[in-house]
C-alpha cells in the first residue's frame, strides 16, 4: 500500500514542478527561444534536478532584470553622463559664453 502510494505521489510531484518549471520559463521575457528550448529539454530530462536549477536561476534573471535600468526605463547611462546630467549643468558653466581669452597657445612672436 504504501509503496503504492510512493509509486504515485512522487512521479504527480515531479510532473507537477516539471510544468511548473515550463510554464514560467515559456512566460519569460528574459530567455531567448533557443535558450528556452536547452532549459524545457533540461526540464523534463532530469527532472528533479533539472526543474530545481531552472526555477532557481529563472527566479534570480528575474529579480535581476526588474532592477535593469535598460528594462525600466532609466537607461542605460553611468553617473555623470546622459540626459540628466546634460540638463543639471547651467549653458554657460565653462567660462564667459565662448569668449575664448589667451593668445590660443601660438606664441605670437616670430620664429627664427
């Protein structure tokens, strides 16, 4: 009886976390359809183990991406540069509005 039980439970288990498995990494925005198709093979292959790992680094490339600036919008941009740094400074931050002042580094005098 009880090896009947066993017989059965733990097969629905792993089928269970198999489709589990394959309906988040179907549903994924993240994979392409080639990576996706290796980790359905790895899925149903090795079940236990196969469905484990891909839930697991599905579960962290999605905690990863909602904190992607690319993803929500930010850009892709260093500190310093791009959109938000180009409007923080004032136009004329670099002297006197492009009056240049000096003799431009020619020396002005004659050559020998």
């Amino acid at each position: 009886m009880i090896n009947a039980t066993i017989s059965f439970v733990l097969p629905s288990a792993f089928a269970i976390l198999n489709i589990i498995a394959s309906a988040c990494l179907i549903r994924s925005r993240v994979y392409s359809s080639t990576q996706k198709a290796l980790q359905l093979i790895l899925v149903w292959v090795i079940p236990l183990i196969g469905a484990t790992v891909v839930l697991s680094v599905w579960a962290h490339d999605r905690k990863t991406s909602s904190r992607d600036p690319v993803h929500t919008g930010e850009g892709p941009w260093l500190p310093g540069i791009g959109p938000m740094s180009d409007s923080s400074h004032p136009t004329n931050s670099f002297g006197n509005g492009g009056a240049h002042s000096g003799d431009g580094g020619g020396g002005g005098g004659q050559v020998d």
